[in-house]
C-alpha cells in the first residue's frame, strides 16, 4: 500500500515537472541594455552592452543558485518564444552561455528591437521572466 502510494506521488510530481523546475528569479534582480540606447542609430558592427543587477552570471549546464546567462532577442517578441522549456538557440534568440556581458552584431540597415531574456543553467527562462525593456535601434 505504501508503494502504491510512493509511486502515485512520483507520478504525480514528474506530471507537474516542467513547471515546477522553473524557479523565481532573485529577488529585485533586473536585466536591462547598457548599449546602445533606446533609439540610437547606429553603424555596424552594432556593440551590445548587457547589464544585471541583483543575479550572478554562470556559464550554461553550470548550477548556482541565483545565476544564470544572458539570451538576446533581435527582432523578436518575448511572447514569441516559449518561456516553459529550454530556449533554443536562433539567429534570433541567441545564447551567451559563456557567461559574456557583451557581443557585436552585424544586422541589416533600418529598425531592429533588442532585448533582454536572462536564463538559468538549462536556458530556461524564470518564472516571473527576468527579461530588459525591449529597444528599438537603427542601423544605418
Ligand atoms: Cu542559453
């Protein structure tokens, strides 16, 4: 009886496993662009400067509580990309998962939006989203 008991409980936690892997961001931590600015226009190669605070930053696959990496959204909406599951890595959704605090991108001329997604060691986004206020550039 026990076992039988044992082995509901187990099925019942693996059925709730994806949402319950996800966890809470650290409190008051804040992901946000530091370059370029909402607005800027800019030439190519565009430097892209990403700024935390209240969260460490650690190499993907590697867990730390409070940690995690920086993902960047080019032309793409937060709701676009499914925050439940493990991010995958795009053209448009791409990974720092070296723990890099900037990158350089070469995009064609006119608007593009940028933002922010910081993720912990399996690309899974927090629950809340810890994601930056979404900017729009112009490449010139
Ligand atoms: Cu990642």
């Amino acid at each position: 009886m026990n076992r039988l008991v044992l082995a509901l409980g187990v099925c019942l936690l693996a059925g709730l496993g994806i949402a319950a892997d996800r966890t809470a961001p650290p409190p008051g931590a804040e992901a946000y662009l530091i370059e370029p600015h909402d607005g800027a226009k800019v030439r190519n190669p565009v430097t892209v400067k990403f700024g935390l605070k209240g969260a460490g930053i650690a190499p993907a696959g590697v867990k730390f509580d409070n940690t995690g990496h920086h993902h960047l959204l080019v032309d793409t909406e937060v709701s676009q990309v499914q925050l439940d599951a493990p991010m995958p890595a795009t053209d448009k959704l791409l990974h720092f998962g070296k723990g890099q605090s900037e990158t350089t991108l070469t995009l064609p001329p006119g608007r593009h939006t940028l933002q922010l997604v910081f993720a912990d060691y399996l690309h899974q986004s927090f629950d809340p989203p810890l994601v930056s206020k979404k900017i729009t550039i112009t490449v010139e």
